[in-house]
C-alpha cells in the first residue's frame, strides 16, 4: 500500500493539520494524492505543525518517522518530506564520548541518505524528481551554534553513560538518539541529585527528549541498547 496526504486543486489539506493527524498518517496511511507536488507541500506543513512547540531536534525525530514510514510502504512523498526537514536542522560534530567509550569519526544519518534512498521510487516522475531537486538545491545553514552530534558503538544488551552534560535553566533542552533500523534504543535522562527528568523506552532504533530545566545544572544521559546485536547511533543535543 502506497500511502500520503492527498489535497484538494487548492492546495488545502481534506482535513485539520494537527500533530495526531500527522500521527495518524504515520501509524495507518492515507490515500496517495493525484497531485502530488501539493501533498509534499501539505504534508511538510502538517509535520511542522507538529512539532512547532518543540525545539529543531524533534524535526530529526519526525524525519526519521517519515523515512521508516516511506522505506516500509514505499511512499516517496514521505521521503522527500523527511529530507526536506532533516535538511532544516544543521548539526556539528563535538568530541563528547561515553564514560569509557570512544566516538567514531562519521556522519549522522543524513538528508542525502533519505534522498539517495528515494531514488529508485521517483525516477521517472518529474514532479518528484523536481522536488527532489529542490531539496538539494537549497542552502544549507551554517552552524555558528546549535545542535552538536556525536557517534559511538555499543554493544548488545549495553548501556553507555554521558554524565554531567550542561543544559542552561530556562531553556527548552532536547537530546535525540539515533540507530540503525532494526535496533532498539532507550533514552534515559536523570539530573544532579539522580532524579529521572525524561524517559524514552519505547521499542524503536530512535529515541527522543524534551523538557525545560527550571535553572543551570548537569544532567546525565543513559542510551541503552536493548537488542542483541551491536551497532554505531548518533547522540544529538542543543
């Protein structure tokens, strides 16, 4: 089943643009669209809808929903959209490791990725292939400050430990995990005193964390892996 978000000749979405819409579309599809350079435009406002309350990495989050959602039912206009979101978030490399861990010198799992991943699904469509164009052809921002990454190995049924991490009071912190499909990460979010902050343990090769510290403090960050097998993932904060 080929599924996205299908559009009126206006252009307007059949229906609200809320998150549990975009939820929705994510967990049971809905109808591919006959015009499909409207329904990449309704379906990227509907995924920045979603995550307007919420800091730039929540975007990685939704992109690699998008990107699962797309491999999985072979619906390009997900893939595109994931791209053109994952492409909004500029991220830079710091030196930060896992107590007794190493990183390894990699890039995170990237728009080019989900676009060289859609290839074999628009070739042929000029409507897609021009969107597709269009992503690439956009100016990246550069990162000054922001996000930063860093990418370690862990082995199954391991844990990895990032203590005293500074987040600033007052001001939204996020922390975002990334694997390979097929794994299963766990997020983990305790402050100074060892009181859980934020939790995410879901079954799924990502995780994600948002909260507000009420002031200046270190937090310590848990990424666990729950499946058997080893794997490289991409530990991002702002």
């Amino acid at each position: 089943m080929r599924s996205s978000v299908d559009v009126d000749r206006e252009g307007a979405c059949p229906f609200p643009r809320t998150p549990s819409n975009l939820t929705t579309m994510l967990t049971k599809g809905i109808d591919m669209p006959r015009l499909p350079g409207l329904a990449f435009g309704c379906l990227l406002a509907m995924a920045g809808d979603a995550v307007a309350q919420d800091g730039p990495l929540k975007k990685l989050q939704v992109s690699r929903d998008l990107f699962d959602v797309g491999m999985a039912e072979e619906a390009p206009l997900y893939l595109l959209v994931a791209a053109r979101l994952r492409k909004s978030v500029a991220v830079k490399a710091t030196d930060r490791k896992p107590e007794g861990g190493q990183i390894i010198d990699a890039q995170p799992f990237g728009w080019e990725d989900i676009l060289a991943a859609a290839a074999p699904l628009i070739a042929g469509d000029p409507t897609l292939e021009g969107l597709a164009e269009d992503i690439r052809a956009e100016r990246e921002k550069g990162v000054v400050s922001g996000p930063v990454y860093s990418i370690a190995e862990i082995p199954g049924n391991a844990r990895d430990l990032y203590a005293d991490i500074r987040f600033q009071g007052g001001q939204y912190a996020e922390i975002y995990v990334e694997g390979p499909s097929g794994s299963d990460l766990n997020l983990i979010i305790r402050d100074a005193r060892d009181r859980l902050v934020c939790s995410d343990t879901d079954i799924s090769a990502i995780a994600y964390c948002g909260w507000r510290p009420v002031e200046d403090g270190t937090f310590s960050i848990t990424v666990e892996n729950e499946s058997g097998r080893g794997g490289r993932y991409s530990l991002i904060t702002n």
